[in-house]
C-alpha cells in the first residue's frame, strides 16, 4: 500500500480555495460511512410497492463497540521523583488540576461522541487551547471532515501544519451564505482566513500544534484510519434484503392469492374461511400457499446465515448483544467475547497515545498560563477490562500483591479504577487519624 501524504499546495491561489480541492477521495468515504451509520443502506430509489426494511446492526456494532472501548479509561501521571514526598506531591497537584479541566470540559461526553464519531468515520481529532477570556484550557473535537494535515513524508504521525475549516452560520460571509473560516497551524505560526481573505497572521503562542488527529484503526503505512462499517455493509445490505422478502413472504400468506385454472373470468371470489366457490366442469381453484414445503424454514436460516457473517466481520459476537442462550459465564465467557476484546485491544493501542498527548498539551498550558509545575511528570492511560470479571476476586488478589510487598498501593488503586490514588489514599489517612478511626 502507498503512503496517503497530504502535502501542501504551492501558493498561486488562497489556502481556503486549495483545500476545495484537496483529499477529495477521503471527504467521500467519510460521507459514504456517516450516510450507511445514520441508516441509508438502499442504493437508489424504492421500486413502485417494494419493500425496504432497514435493520441499522452498523450502528448497532459501532455504539456497541465504542461503549467497551472506554470502559475504566483514565488518565494518571508519573514523576522521575514520583518515589520521594516532593515528587508526589506534585504528581497530586498536576493530576487535581487535569481532573478540574476534565471536568470543565465534559471530557466524558465529549470522549465518547468522539470515539463514536472516529468509528463511524474513521478518523477523529482533538484540539487544545487556552481560553484567555475565562483563564482556562479549552478542550473540544472539531469535525474531522474539516481538518487537513500535512505530514513529515517518512513519519505520518508527526504532523508538520495543521488546517482546520468550519462555519460560523450566525455571521455571513460576502456572499451571504454563513461565514466559512480556516485556520491554519504550525508550531511557530498562526494564520486566520475569512473566506478567501486571510485576515490574521502571527506567531503561534503555544510553540506547539494544537491539534491530537488520530485513525480509528490504522492501515499499514496510511496516514489515515478505517472505519469500522465497511466490513459490515454487504451483511447488512443482505440482512435487509432477506428480511423484506421474507416480510412480503409473510403478507401475502396472511392474505393468501386464490388461483383459478381452466376459466376465462372469475368475479364475486372471496378469500374467507366458509367460501364457497363455484367453477365450471374441469376446472380448479386453490389458495397459493408460499410456506409450503419447508419455505419458512429455508428463509430462516438464510438469516441465521447472514447474521453469523455479520457478526463475524463485526468481531462482536451475539453474546455481545445479551445473547447468552447456553449460560455461558467465567472462561467459557471470556472466550466467547474474545474477538470484541481482540478488537478493542487493537483500538487502545491507539488511543493511549493519543490521550497520553491531549493530557501533556493540557499540562503545557497549565504550566504557560498558570505556572503549574510539571517538570518530569509523563501522563500514563490506564483502562479497564474489557470483558466482565470478577470484582470480589480483583480485590482479594490485589490485596495480596500490596501485602506480600510486589505493588504499591498507589498501583492497586489504579487498577482498581481508583481516578485519583493520592487523593484516595490521602482521605484514607485522613479517616484513620479521625477519632474512633483504625
């Protein structure tokens, strides 16, 4: 596969009309993926009295999948001195600090609309900045379908400038229609386009790229991502196809068609249990029955077909669903939902870099615009399990790694899903020196 670099165009004509006509082939995918997510799985128009069941299972998989994806996700920090009381000190005034940015944020929200949104189409990106009107950090998720990236050719993840375009539809623009703004960044400068009209240019404050753009899941040597829907569209097209002439099958059983032979006019025949009809000498009538001779069945298993195959290309086994018929629980469990793991564990490899870097651009700010000490502290992403455990045992075998002296109760808090084990373990001091405390 070739190397997908987006470079920038030569300056004949204004940054904003180059973008036009730039990455035309992923604008389209991206469209073609949002278009399948939200339902439309028909190609072309519906035929006069064909029926078209849609049955959404991309949409389904892909909430599915993202909901298990961000399952205990959190981010935590380490320190070169992490081991000294200096050092933790520090560690629990940077990570009070993140959390209250978190928390302005609506980082929660904001991180599943996003992830949903890089499932559907396969790329997403942050973009952190420093609000000088409330004095805080501003996180936000700009719409992919706007941002174009110029990439150091032997290494797409490093990002050289940065455009990112959207409307402001309460200001129009000279045309009359909502004003369209680009923005565009390198790590020295800064420049800003209304329209065509740039009409901002000046050194970038944060020395810094603003922006965290990341794939869902990465193609070899690709600077973009996939999405998870292309390998569910032909499934689900054929699910869709199957259940709506199994559908019709079924309507016109309960309103079965009466067939005449051997007449040349029939008038006044009614369908209806007690009908009597009356045909000449060596003719016949009889009700078409479309079910007989196993025909039911048959359109079953077809579907059971179809939705082995989905489920298979989807890696999320029906179990997934609540589909448990068997019981199944503990091992037996795990390895059912394996392929889900599989796959989610394939996206976090992704994403702990990429939530390691939006929590270091935080940091930065923090540090430039609040003197937030951060020197040597390394945002590290811890995440839950994926598949169901159980907790009672977590607990116990952790407890026994703290007292046998293998982890540090900070670590156990971590992976008990502990947000913040300083503090955690600080409130737990603090209840033991109260009167009537252990």
């Amino acid at each position: 596969m070739s190397l997908s670099i987006l470079r920038r165009p030569a300056a004949e004509s204004p940054l904003p009309q180059q973008l036009r006509r730039m990455d035309e082939e992923r604008m389209r995918r991206y469209r073609e993926n949002l278009d399948f997510y939200e339902g439309r799985h028909w190609p072309g128009r519906s035929r006069r009295g064909e029926r078209r069941l849609t049955f959404n299972y991309g949409k389904a998989f892909a909430d599915k999948v993202t909901s298990y994806l961000l399952e205990g996700a959190s981010v935590q920090l380490e320190a070169r001195d992490g081991d000294t009381a200096a050092g933790r000190d520090r560690i629990r005034r940077a990570e009070r600090a993140l959390r209250e940015v978190e928390a302005a944020n609506m980082l929660a929200q904001l991180d599943f609309e996003t992830e949903l949104d890089c499932a559907v189409l396969g790329d997403a990106c942050y973009r952190v900045t420093w609000d000088s009107a409330v004095g805080e950090v501003r996180v936000t998720a700009p719409d992919v379908q706007g941002i174009y990236a110029w990439r150091v050719p032997d290494d797409p993840a490093r990002l050289v400038a940065v455009a990112s375009q959207y409307v402001l539809p309460e200001r129009p623009g000279p045309d009359g229609k909502p004003l369209a703004v680009t923005e565009h960044w390198t790590a020295a400068a800064f420049d800003l386009w209304h329209g065509d009209e740039r009409v901002e240019h000046r050194a970038n404050p944060y020395g810094v790229i603003p922006f965290v753009l990341f794939p869902n899941l990465r193609e070899p040597k690709q600077a973009w991502g996939t999405s998870d829907l292309p390998p569910l569209v032909e499934s689900n097209r054929e699910l869709n196809r199957a259940f709506s002439q199994l559908s019709q099958v079924l309507e016109l059983s309960g309103n079965p068609i009466a067939v005449i032979e051997g007449v040349t006019g029939a008038a006044e025949i009614a369908v209806e249990p007690g009908a009597v009809w009356e045909v000449p000498e060596r003719a016949r009538a009889y009700v078409l029955d479309l079910l007989q001779g196993g025909g039911l069945a048959l359109h079953r298993e077809y579907i059971d077909l179809v939705y082995r195959t989905l489920h298979d290309l989807g890696e999320s086994p029906r179990t997934a669903f609540g589909h448990n018929p068997q019981g199944l629980s503990g091992v037996a469990l795990n390895t059912e939902l394996d392929p889900l793991a599989k796959k989610v564990a394939r996206k976090r490899l992704i994403r702990s870099a990429v939530y390691e870097r939006r929590a270091a651009l935080i940091l930065r700010l923090l540090a430039q615009y609040t003197g937030l000490d951060v020197e040597g502290l390394r945002p590290v992403m811890q995440w839950g399990p994926v598949l169901p455990a159980d907790r009672s045992r977590d607990v116990a075998d952790t407890r026994s790694l703290v007292e046998a002296g293998v982890l540090s109760r900070r670590t156990a808090a971590l992976q008990l899903g502990a947000d913040d084990p300083e503090a955690e373990w600080a409130r737990v001091r603090e209840e033991r020196a109260a009167p009537g405390g252990e």
